[in-house]
C-alpha cells in the first residue's frame, strides 16, 4: 500500500511533511522557493537550486517532494515542464502561463500570458491572477487575519442574501466598525487571495461587490443596506 504524504501549511505557507513516517521541515528563500528539506535533526536530506523560470538547475536529494520552486507559497509542481499555481498552469520551461489570465487586463498586464512581468527573480504570483511582492503577501495574510476577526464579530448580526450583497454588507460593516486598514479598498482582493489559500474560488464580482460595500461604508448619510441596494446588490 502506498504511503501517504501530509503536509503541514499554516496560511497558504508550506512549512514541512511528513512522508513514510519521516518529517521533514522546508527551507525557504525570500520569495518562497524551496532551498532544502532537513530531517528531524535538522540535517540537509535535500538541497536545490533552479533557474529564474522555475525549472532545477541543481539538485541533491530525492525526495519526491512536488514543492520546490515557490513550493514554500503553494506553488505545486507537477511534472517536469508544468507547475500548477491554483487558477493557472505555468510552463517553467518557456517561462508563460498555459492559459490567458481568468480576469484578463485587470491582472495589471497588457500580455495575459506573460509570468510576472518578466520579473521572476523579485515577483511571484501565489494565485495565478496577478504578481506580488512576497513581502506583500505575507503582511496581507496578518492584515486580512484581523480583518477576519473583526468580520466575526458581524456574523452574528443575521445578515441574508445572495452573495454578492453579502460581499456588499460585509465591506460597509467592516469599514464602518472596523479599523481603516480594513475598510480599504484592497479588501475585496485580499479576500479573494485567502479564498484560494483555503480552498475558495475567486470571482472578480465578489471583489467589485466587497469594495461597493467599502465605499458605501465611508458614506454616512445613508445605513448598509440601503447604500447596497442602490448600487445594485438588494
């Protein structure tokens, strides 16, 4: 019977395995790529080196880990030429996305193909939709993670809809009850990040209706609800 691998991920973050009873713990470099496997003794059982584009130039070791390259952020890599990055497949050995991005030109590229602007060795692109600093990605996880705490404290106000005024009515609360670094407009997008950290789905309408919902939080002269309405989540 095959062996099974488990993985220990903390917010999207590869941290370390466990294969045939062994752990190993994963080294990472700024951008997240892969630098070694140590055991338990924090001996180096694996070591590796790639080239901008993703593909190994150098590597010791063997164990079959499909994390390597960006491997610490989620990048999964799953045979020699491809990597899948959630919304998107990236051929390493051309350097260019395998489909056109899923939200077309809002991705900030006038080349939907394109990995990063050209630009692997300072960017990375953890969903497959647009690039990133990595330092930014880790202050959006702490900044979305009290964002989220503040949003607990809303659920039991026993809003109903459909999701997109849901998106709507959680961005105004949010603005309105929580700090200003919340109730921004990157909001909607971080929250879409997290939904593909965990499991999620993203939908550039739910970013459009959480970020209404922001800007209706700034407006004072009307509640949620009505501000919601009236820009076409009732």
């Amino acid at each position: 019977m095959a062996m099974k691998t488990r993985y220990n991920v903390v917010n999207g973050q590869v941290l370390s395995e466990t294969r045939s009873g062994v752990r190993r713990d994963y080294l990472t470099d700024g951008l997240g790529n892969t630098l070694a496997l140590l055991d338990n003794t924090q001996t180096k059982t694996d070591t590796f080196d790639y080239f901008p584009s993703g593909t190994v130039a150098v590597r010791t070791g063997a164990t079959p880990t499909p994390f390597q390259w960006n491997g610490g952020i989620g990048y999964f890599k799953d045979s020699a030429s491809r990597t899948y990055v959630r919304a998107r497949t990236l051929n390493t050995l051309q350097g260019r996305w395998m489909t056109q991005d899923p939200i077309g030109f809002k991705g900030g590229d006038i080349n939907l193909y394109r990995y990063v602007n050209n630009r692997p060795t300072v960017l990375v692109d953890p969903i497959g939709l647009f690039p990133w600093v990595a330092a930014a990605i880790i202050l959006s996880i702490v900044v979305l993670g009290a964002c989220v705490h503040c949003a607990k404290q809303i659920d039991g106000l026993g809003l109903s809809g459909d999701d997109k005024r849901l998106h709507c009515m959680y961005g105004c609360l949010i603005r309105k009850r929580c700090t200003y670094i919340c109730g921004n407009h990157l909001l909607g997008v971080l929250k879409e990040i997290m939904d593909f950290f965990f499991g999620g789905t993203v939908e550039w309408a739910d970013v459009t209706a959480t970020n209404t919902g922001v800007s209706c939080g700034g407006d004072h002269s009307r509640t949620c609800s009505a501000c919601c309405a009236s820009s076409g989540y009732p």
